[in-house]
C-alpha cells in the first residue's frame, strides 16, 4: 500500500510538470501541440478557461473509451481530473508572457516541450495506468489493429483540422511539438522508471524501519 501511495505522488507531480509544460507550449505563440490546439480552440469559442476545458475535453474522452470498452482507472480519473486544474493555476501564477522575440518564442516552446516530455515520463514512469487520451489511443488501436504511430498521426491531424475550425490554427510550433515530444517522453520514461522504482521502494523501507526497531 504505501508503495502505491508513494507511486500516485510522483504520478500527480508528473501532472503538475506536464501543465506547466502545456502552458510554455501556448503561450510561446507559435501553435502548440495537436491536442491543445483542440483545446485552445474549444476554450476560445466557448470562453471556458483553458484548465476547465481540457478537463472537461478528458470526461467526454473517457466516454468514448468506455463505447469502446476502454476501462478508466484511477490515474484515467485523477489525470482528468488534476492536469486541467494545474493548467489555470500555472497559468494564473507564471509570470511570463508571450516573447517578443522569435528567438525567445522558441526558447519558450522547446522549454514547454522538454517539460512536458518530463512530466509525461514521470507519470508514465510510475506504471499505475494511462491518463484518457492515451487509454483512448491504446482501445483505437487494439480495436482496429493499426500501429500506434498511424493511430497516433490520425488522432493528431482530426485534432488540429477541429482546433482550426474552432479558431485556434496550429503554427510551427505544433509541427516541433509533434515531431519531439515523444523522444523527450521516451528519453524521461527510459531515464526515470528504474528511479520511481527505488525511490518508493526506498520510501517505504524507511517507513518500515521504526516499526522494525521496535520489535
């Protein structure tokens, strides 16, 4: 038990790093990745805060899991859930604007897409489930028996076409994204799983010492 309480803590950390990497990536201005240029759109035509509407945009993707029978987890719910409220805390709180530089507005979006892979690698890292999007994309391709990079690419090029409908264009920064955030995640994923692993199973040998002392 305390191990998967220390492994749902670095979980929520991830979250907490992935929106303050969701927040770099937009406000660089230079288009961010495919599923925020979805939810920046659905944000800008509806006037929902930007950390509601992802959270909101997670509840109607667990509803489409579940027609595909794509069982939610915990992590599924608190992914839902914590990322859209971290995002309107961050952005509340992060004093930065907009570069006015392109220089500085590329600074901004690989920082957003280099935090965003670390966030990502610590929550995938903690191996307790995947958050709607990604449990989404795992039941399409168990469903139709596509690669995960074709169902990954339709995904992606759908999300963009709505976002730009709604009003929220993609931009360079959306190809970069696309392009390199899956190596950063990939890089953070390898780098941090085998840490995670000893870090809560340290935690909870320190938790068992006093008890052992005692006896």
């Amino acid at each position: 038990m305390g191990r998967t309480l220390a492994r749902y803590a670095v979980m929520i950390a991830g979250f907490f790093v992935i929106a303050v990497g969701i927040v770099l990536s937009v406000r660089a201005g230079l288009g961010p990745g495919p599923w925020d240029v979805f939810h920046v759109g659905v944000s800008g035509a509806t006037g929902i805060p930007l950390g509601r509407t992802i959270t909101y945009v997670g509840l109607v993707v667990i509803a489409l899991g579940l027609l595909i029978r794509v069982k939610p987890t915990l992590c599924t719910v608190l992914n839902m859930l914590l990322i859209g409220q971290f995002v309107d805390l961050v952005a509340a709180f992060l004093p930065l604007d907009t570069p006015a530089t392109l220089a500085g507005r590329l600074v901004m979006l690989c920082g957003g897409i280099v935090v965003q892979g670390l966030g990502e690698g610590l929550y995938l890292g903690t191996r307790v489930g995947a958050g709607p999007r990604d449990g989404f994309m795992l039941g399409i391709v168990k469903l139709t028996g596509k690669r995960i990079w074709v169902v990954q690419t339709a995904i992606e090029v759908t999300l963009v076409m709505l976002g730009y409908a709604l009003g929220s264009p993609p931009g360079a920064g959306t190809l970069i994204f696309a392009v390199s955030v899956g190596y950063f995640i990939e890089f953070f994923l390898n780098l941090l799983t085998p840490v995670i692993s000893r870090l809560t199973a340290h935690l909870v040998d320190q938790q068992r010492a006093p008890a052992g002392a005692d006896s």
